[in-house]
C-alpha cells in the first residue's frame, strides 16, 4: 500500500524497436495525467535491452513524439542498456540469497540460465482498474530471470528499474497483468516496495481485433497519424477517451482540462473500439479552435508543394488565398486532406483553366441551346456587378438562384458548375464565382458557350 504523503511518480518505458505505437501513446497519457494531477512526476525510460531490434532512430523518434504532444518528461532519460552492472548486483543478490540458481541449459548462445526460485503462492494485488487480482504462482515454475550473468530479462531489470527510480504507479497495458505477479515475487524477494498497479484495456480494431503492425499496418503508429496533419492537441484529446470517459457530455478537451478531468478509476475493463471517423471529427473541432492566420498560413504552405499549383501566379495573390482558404477549410478534417486533394488535382481549377469535355455541360437530357441560353443569361447579369461587389457566395446567388428556381436548378447550375470548375463535384457555383471573381468567371464560361 503506497503512503498518502509520498510523492507519486508514473514513468513510461518505451523499447526503441519500431515507430511509437497508439496505444503506447495513450499509455504514456494516462501515466502523464495522473502524475501531473497529484502533482508528482512523470519520467521516461528507455528499454533498449534488445541489441539486434532497439535502434537510436526510433529511440529519438519517440522522444520527438513525447515533445510533439506536449508531455514533458522529469529528471534523467534512463536506458537500461546502460545499467547492466547494477542488474548484476541484484541478481547475484537473489544467487548469494538462495532466491535464484544458476541452471546448467542450454538457450541460444548461453550454455546457463539464472532462474527465480518461485516460493509457489498465491499473489493478490489491487488494481485500480480491475479491482483485486489473485494468482496462484505455482504454474510459473522457477522461471528465468536472466540468459547469464552480464543479460537480465525483463521481468528483473523492469522490477530495480522501478524500484530506483522510485516509481509509485505503475500504469500499463492489460497484456502485462500476467507479467504482474513475477514482478511482485521478485520485488519481495528483493525486499523493495511495490507500486500500485492499473492495467488499461488494449486499444481494438473496428472488428475487436487488436491493434497491430502486421495486421493493420502504418495506421498503428503515432507518426502516421503525423504525416496525415493531425493537430497533436486532437491526438491527446481522442486517445484519452478511448476507454475512458468523463461522465458528462463534454469531449473537447485541453491536455490542460485532461490533467484535471482525468480519473483513472473511471477507466473501462473492457478493450476500447478507435474509430477514425471520431478521430476526424476530433481534430476538425481543434482546428476551428486554431487562429485564422494559422489556418490560412497552413493551408497556403499545404498547395505551395503542389507542383502546377506552386507556379500559378494566383498563388501568390493574397485575397484570392484566403478567400480559396475559406473553402477548402470546410472541406477537410485534417492538414493531409489538402495533400490529397492537390494530388488528385481536386483543387487545379482554381489556378488553371478547366479541361472537359462539351458532352459534361449538358444537364441529363438538356441540349445544348438551353444550357448556352442558360450561360449566355448568367453572362449578361454578371457584366452588370461592379468587381469590387463579389465580397462573398450570396452576391452570385442573389443574382441566379431566383432564376434557377424558375427553369430547373440542374438545367441552369449543372452546367455553370462544369464551365467553371470542370468537374461534377465541386463547390456551388456561387462560391466558384466569388473565388475566382467576375472577371475569369465570365472567360470561364464564355469557353463554355464556345464549346456547345
């Protein structure tokens, strides 16, 4: 049982093999809330025990993915591939003890293993999300505890790590509910405290399979959802309700908010469904949420890497950017729409003269003498607008719609959308027109007339 008074201390212990997985993320969240809301601390520790799998780029990577999402570590980055020799103290402990033995077998390279001599008993433990859990050892045998001397295992090196560190909570995952009980053997048997103890229900698939690598590929790592432009602030927020909840209605949340909100006995036991479709709707309220000189600005350097779009002129026409900007805003729920946009040339009409063929401006079985009378009119009442009058949509929809109505809005919009966008899914006609303005709107259509 853990003293009232003693500071709390949660740490997230990453192993540097691959990209930082999702529920990785929320794991490290859920131990950052907690620590930041009872004022303790939250420290980082490197498991980099694997020579062949651990590597220095992942290892940064997740550091940079710690620092994008706004959790700030405490005190020293520990890695255990630098605390071998401290290991070796324990375990010869355990040896001098009689708690472990050195076994003469053979496993890999190593011609003996240390193994823990299990006093076979039941262990019951608390957990703060579970409630109480018991387990009868006995089955776990006398299981190893390190390939040799100079090689710990996991479940040692994890058990002093804790302990020196002063970790009071430790918060993860429910896949390691069965490490828990050789931990708390070896902690005894080392006479260390043990922390309190919360696993978290695993993060699923849609079909409630788990989340993974091989199964569900690059959608599994926190750097996809990156490169895709997610804001960090939409990550924190969705993550943290993907098993837990905070029993009211509200689901726009700070990491701020979080840090105070956050009850880790409110957490679900049952494995917790991601739902893209939430995740989207998440960062598109925390995108409104952004100033509109960062949106503008993002949206601006999104189709300046667009190759026809970087060497059009409008591009660097101000007015027209913010008024472009508007409307693809209302199109997307992440920054990587507009890459997908621009790549699928869904937005090159803006800055480059449409291509399509006659055929498309006809509406179903309209001929081609009703759809020029009906450009030729919209041509006639836009000559009459002042320039300076197009100051948004309604300015053009005043002026058509009326007219529209009375002779088949797919007669007279259909073709007007094709003339000056040249695609069956655009925005309306009359934010096409306020986009562009009177002047290229009346070219646009006036090529249109030419090829009916």
């Amino acid at each position: 049982m853990q003293d009232k008074n003693q500071k709390i201390i949660t740490r997230f212990p990453p192993s540097p093999t691959g990209p930082l997985h999702i529920g990785n993320v929320r794991t490290a969240l859920f131990n950052y809330f907690f620590a930041r809301q009872n004022g303790g601390q939250f420290i980082v520790r490197v498991e980099d025990t694997d020579k062949v799998r651990s590597k220095k780029e992942y290892e940064l990577g997740m550091l940079d993915s710690l620092k994008w999402l706004g959790l700030s570590r405490d005190g020293q980055l520990w890695h255990q591939s630098e605390r071998v020799e401290i290991y070796k103290k324990y375990l010869r402990k355990l040896i001098d003890e009689g708690k472990a033995y050195v076994s003469q077998e053979t496993e890999g390279d190593n011609k003996e293993v240390i193994r823990f001599k299990n006093p076979n008993k039941v262990v019951t433990f608390t957990d703060l999300i579970r409630g109480e859990i018991s387990f009868d050892t006995t089955e776990l045998k006398d299981f190893i505890i390190a390939r040799n001397i100079n090689e710990p295992v996991y479940h040692l090196s994890v058990v002093v790590d804790d302990f020196q560190s002063g970790v009071t909570h430790v918060i993860r995952g429910d896949d390691h509910v069965s490490n828990t009980p050789r931990q708390i053997l070896i902690g005894e048997a080392l006479g260390v405290p043990r922390p309190v103890y919360a696993h978290l229900p695993l993060i699923l698939a849609k079909d409630r399979s788990k989340l993974s690598k091989r199964k569900h590929g690059q959608s599994v790592s926190l750097d996809y959802y990156q490169k895709l432009g997610y804001l960090p602030g939409a990550i924190v927020n969705y993550l943290s309700l993907v098993g837990w909840n905070p029993g009211t209605d509200k689901e726009i949340f700070t990491i701020d908010e979080l840090i105070k909100t956050f009850d880790i006995t409110q957490v679900q036991k049952g494995g917790a469904i991601f739902d893209p479709v939430k995740l989207d709707w998440l960062n598109k309220e925390h995108m409104k949420r952004l100033p509109k000189n960062t949106i503008n600005k993002e949206i601006y350097n999104r189709l300046k890497n667009n190759d026809i779009i970087s060497k059009s002129e409008k591009i660097n026409d101000k007015k027209f950017v913010e008024k472009i900007s508007e409307t693809i805003f209302n199109h997307i729920s992440k920054w990587g729409d507009i890459d997908t946009m621009t790549g699928e040339g869904e937005l090159s009409y803006f800055f480059e003269e449409p291509q399509y063929e006659a055929e498309k401006l006809l509406w179903k079985e309209s001929s081609p003498d009703i759809s020029k009378k009906h450009l030729m009119w919209i041509i006639n009442q836009l000559d009459k607008i002042q320039n300076d009058s197009f100051d948004s949509a309604d300015t053009a929809k005043n002026l058509i719609f009326d007219y529209a109505t009375e002779n088949g809005k797919g007669e007279v919009l259909w073709p007007l959308r094709l003339a000056l966008s040249g695609k069956e899914k655009s925005p309306d006609p009359f934010t096409l027109i306020y986009i562009l303005g009177k002047s290229e709107s009346i070219s646009r259509i006036s090529n249109a007339i030419k090829k009916l």
